[in-house]
C-alpha cells in the first residue's frame, strides 16, 4: 500500500483516495497538424517505463480532484517526493537528460 | 533423449526409480550461436523448440538469467481460451488452442491440458450485449463460443451464486467448452527437455547485460558469463522488455506492472470448470491438486517489485467471497505477483526490429500463457524467415505508428 503526500491537501493520505495517471512531463505537441505518423506515435503510445527512479502523475480522486507529480522508485516503491504540475522534481536520475 | 511412456515407467520402477536420465544438459556456452534467445519463460522455450523442429535451426541457446520457466510462466494461473474479439488477434490464439490440443504428445510431456470449458459472466445488459458481440465474432472465426443464460450457467456451475439475492447478479456468461487449464510448469519443462534433445543449449543463471551490434546489425550478447557471439538475437523477456530495448536506444510502446494471484489451501474437488468476471475483476479455478487458483487485476502504477498492492487484491477476494459464497472461510495459502508487459491495445508485439537481427516477442501482458505454443510457433518462424509469419504480421511494433492497433482491452479486460 502506497501513501501519497498531496501537495494541495498537504496530507498524507492512502493510495486508494488516488488514481495513477502514468508518466509525466509529457508535453502535449504545440503544433498537432505537422507532426508525422512517427512523432504521433511516440507521444501518444512510447514511454519510458524506467526501472528505478520514475517522474508520474496522480489524480487525487476521493479527495481535491487534483492532478500533482510522484518521483518513486519502480523497484523500491519509495516514494521520494511529489511536487504540483509545473513544479520541477528534485530527484532525478542521471540518465535521464532529455 | 529416452522417450516417457508407460513402458520406461514401469522398467524404472525395477529400479526404484534411481536412474532417470537428467531432464536437460547444463551445457557451456558455445562461442557462436545462430540464435540467441533472451528469456527462458514459455514463451522463449517454445521458441527454441519450434526454431529447431520446423526450421532445423539447432545451433541455438537459450539464454536465461534466473532459472527456466521461473518468471511469468511460474506465476500465471494457466488459463487457456482463444474467444479474443478481433480477426487477428482470434486468428492468433486459436493458432495456439490448435497446439494445445496435441502439445502431450508432441512434446511427449504431460503438459496436463485439461480443456475445462471457460465462462466468462455478464452481469450487466452491456455485459450480455459484449458477450453476444464477442461470441458472435468468435464463431465467424470458426472458434467454438455459446452465450448462456443465468440458468444454463448455475448447471454448469453450481457453486457460484446465481440467485437474485447475489451482490453480483448473474445474467448469463460466454462458454468456450474448449478452454481451459494446462500445468504451467510442465509447459515450461516440456518445451525445454524436447528443444534440448533437438541440440538447444539451455544456459541458466546467465544475464544479458548488454546487446552488441557491428556494422549496425546485431553480433551477440553481454552476459555476467562472458560475450556470446549470435546472428540473431531473440528477445522474450516479458516485463524486462523495455530494459532489453533500452540496451540498443530503442523504446517500446510497453509498461510493465505487477499483476497478482493467490492459492488457497488444497481442498477436495468443488470447481470443475473456470469462472471469470471481467466486471468484478476476479477469476477461479481449481487446481488438480485442490487449491483454488485466485487471479486478481494489475497495478494501476508501473512497477518491477514483484509483487502488487494490498487493495488490488482485497478488491478481487471480496468480489470472489461474494460470487461464491461457500468458499468465504477457506485459507489462502500463497499470495505473489509477476511483472507484466502490458501494451496500450493489449495485443502483443511479435516484430522484427529496425536493427538487422534484433526481434522482440513482448507485450501479452496479462493474458500470454495461453499463447505459449502459438507464440513460439509463429515467432520462430520470423526469427528463421527474418519475414513475420502470416499470423504474427499484425502484430509488429509498426502497428503504434500506422494506427492499426487492435483493441483488445474487451477481450483481455479481466487480467488472465
Ligand atoms: C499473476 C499472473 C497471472 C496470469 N494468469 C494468466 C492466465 O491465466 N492465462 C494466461 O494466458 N496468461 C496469464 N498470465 C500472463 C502470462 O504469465 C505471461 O503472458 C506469459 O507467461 C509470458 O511468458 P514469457 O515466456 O513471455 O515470460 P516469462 O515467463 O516472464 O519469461 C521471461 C524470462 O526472461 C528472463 N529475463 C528477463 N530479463 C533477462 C535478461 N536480461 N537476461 C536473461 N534473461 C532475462 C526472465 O528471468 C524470465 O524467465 C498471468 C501472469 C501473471 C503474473
Ligand atoms: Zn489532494
């Protein structure tokens, strides 16, 4: 069982108050009309699926109906920090440049 | 290899069965290979065992890093059935029923096959509705299918709670009469012992750490055991794929998440056939043994730890207390997860690759050991042609990039 810190409630809550809503800082195509079939592809199909450290977003469903940001650990499950959209994440991993 | 039959039986019982020639060799590895598969679940094996039986390539190794058949295929709950909506992906797993039904003798193993008959419940009209779309589809593609109603399924079984008072009411289910179970293990030792006689090295405890390329196509592995030097490497390595991929800078459209089963203590027989609910999330089935193989839902989240969340499979044993009441006070025994490869259509990936010699067989997610033999069948096949069997031609990683995904989330919905 995962124990989340919403950064808006600003409490530590159960993981079934939550909804995972997959990798983030994806960056919605600014121009949609130009992208090749390729470029779709990649961003709507392709992630990363890091074993280690993992930047993802959470949905607080059962509580303020936010969306906020988990760096965790794919192997460890700990949970390092969550941070809200638009913020920058504090632990990262070295391979990770782009 | 000595074949196993009754006769061999009963000549090792005068000898108190002390001489059993080794299932397999523990050979060393051979500098050069023409294949190399990476991953020695079912799938890999079954690979190996079709590469060398109907492509006569036998300078072959397998090449796994804990020990055969122990990850996904030591983990699923065996459930067999080809009742998949789409053409292709019917088309695919019938391939695989068709192999299931002479796989004992083919092997000549006792793969335990046991076609049980598989239900799949509607408690819903939009349930009912699905199941007759799905049926239908299935009989256009000659796959056996019926949609029974709540009374026909309360005789096919009487254990699950189809009374108007059941918290999950029962409006009827689909019947495949030729699913079923087979024996997970044996699936992966039976493949093992017939690639071995044909030549394939089986190498255990062995790692691939790395992918080497020249000229730009693939030459070989890193392993913890040393460079082993390939022609083609194969990779069937379930939840480890994207790691594999990562190896060369590829990507692949996967996630991996934990997806959880249970066992309750063995208990005398009850269930003769399999029960699943895709609304409920939870499926049952009883083993030969006696123990009730309880299968539950992934993990929201992805993860590599094996083994799930509380909550998921809480969620599962309430809703299986509810749909068979009379099993609410047996024991569990043993609760586990395996990492799973789950793709945004859940279909799998059985491609080539943009890297001359590189395959990957991936993505079955949930649902991959009831393709076991049709997935060896026809992903040997494109390994040895390097052209995609007819079969598995939809099945390529393009298909993320053209559009023609095939959705089979209905299909797959319950996790099995
Ligand atoms: C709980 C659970 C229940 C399931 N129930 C069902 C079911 O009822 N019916 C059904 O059809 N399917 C089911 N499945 C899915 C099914 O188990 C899988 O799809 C199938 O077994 C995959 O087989 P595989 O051979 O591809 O993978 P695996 O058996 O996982 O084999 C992959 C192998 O690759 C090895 N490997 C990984 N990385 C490396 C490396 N770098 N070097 C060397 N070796 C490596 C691993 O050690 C592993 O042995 C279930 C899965 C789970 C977890
Ligand atoms: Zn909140």
């Amino acid at each position: 069982m995962l124990h989340l810190f919403c950064p808006y409630c600003q409490e530590l809550r159960e993981e079934n108050e939550f909804h995972y809503r997959g990798q983030a800082h994806i960056v919605r195509p600014k121009d949609p009309e130009s992208l090749s079939d390729k470029e779709w592809g990649d961003y709507l199909f392709f992630r990363n699926n890091s074993k280690g450290i993992h930047h993802e977003m959470w949905y607080h469903v059962s509580g303020c109906r936010r969306f906020f940001n988990v760096t965790r650990n794919t192997v460890t499950y700990e949970i390092y920090e969550t941070y809200k959209i638009g913020e920058t994440p504090a632990v990262t991993d070295k391979e990770e440049t782009e | 290899m000595s074949r196993y039959s009754v006769f061999s039986l009963f000549r090792h019982a005068l000898s108190h069965h002390e001489n059993w020639q080794k299932v397999w060799r523990n050979p060393t590895p051979k500098d050069v290979y023409d294949v190399v598969i990476v991953g020695g679940g079912g799938h890999g094996l079954a690979t190996a065992y079709y590469l060398a039986k109907e492509h006569g390539i036998t300078n072959v190794a397998v090449v796994e890093k804990g020990y055969l058949g122990g990850g996904n295929t030591a983990r699923n709950t065996t459930i067999l059935r080809s009742n998949y909506l789409w053409d292709e992906a019917a088309h695919l797993f019938e391939h695989s029923m068709k192999l299931w039904e002479g796989l004992s003798q083919d092997l000549n193993y006792n793969v335990m096959y046991s076609p049980r008959g598989v239900l799949n419940l509607g408690h819903n009209l939009q349930d009912m509705r699905d199941i007759e779309r799905r049926v239908n589809a299935n009989r256009l593609n000659g796959i056996d299918g019926e949609v029974l109603n709540a009374k026909q399924v309360q005789e096919i079984c009487p254990l699950l709670d189809c009374s108007e008072r059941a918290r999950y009411p029962v409006l009827g289910a689909s019947w495949q009469a030729r699913g079923g179970v087979a024996r997970h293990d044996a699936v992966a030792w039976g493949f093992a012992r017939a690639a071995d006689s044909l030549g394939v090295d089986l190498l255990q405890q062995t790692e691939v750490v790395g992918i080497r390329r020249h000229e730009g196509a693939v030459c070989g592995v890193e392993t913890n055991r040393g460079f082993i030097a390939a022609k083609k490497v194969a990779c069937v390595t379930a939840g480890s794929s994207s790691l594999l991929a990562k190896m060369v800078g590829m990507e692949l459209p996967i996630e991996s998440h934990p997806l959880q089963a249970c066992v309750s203590e063995p208990i005398k027989p009850i269930l003769d056939t399999v029960v699943m609910s895709n609304a409920v999330h939870g499926y049952m089935s009883q083993s030969d043994k006696g123990d009730l193989v309880i299968g539950a839902g992934i993990d929201s989240y992805t993860g590599y730890g094996q083994r799930g969340s509380f909550p998921v499979i809480e969620h599962t044993l309430a809703a299986i207390c509810e749909m068979f009441p009379d099993v609410r006070r047996v024991r569990m025994n043993r609760a586990w997860g395996g990492i799973v490869d789950t793709t945004p259509d859940a279909s799998p990936i059985i491609s080539k690759t943009h890297i001359p010699g590189l395959y990957f067989n991936c993505g079955w997610g949930t649902g991959g050991f009831k393709a076991t033999p049709g997935s060896g069948n026809v992903f040997a096949h494109t390994v040895a042609k390097d052209e995609p069997h007819p079969l598995a031609k939809p099945f390529s990683i393009d298909r993320f990039h053209s559009g023609h995904l095939i959705d089979e989330h209905g299909a797959a919905g319950v996790a099995h």
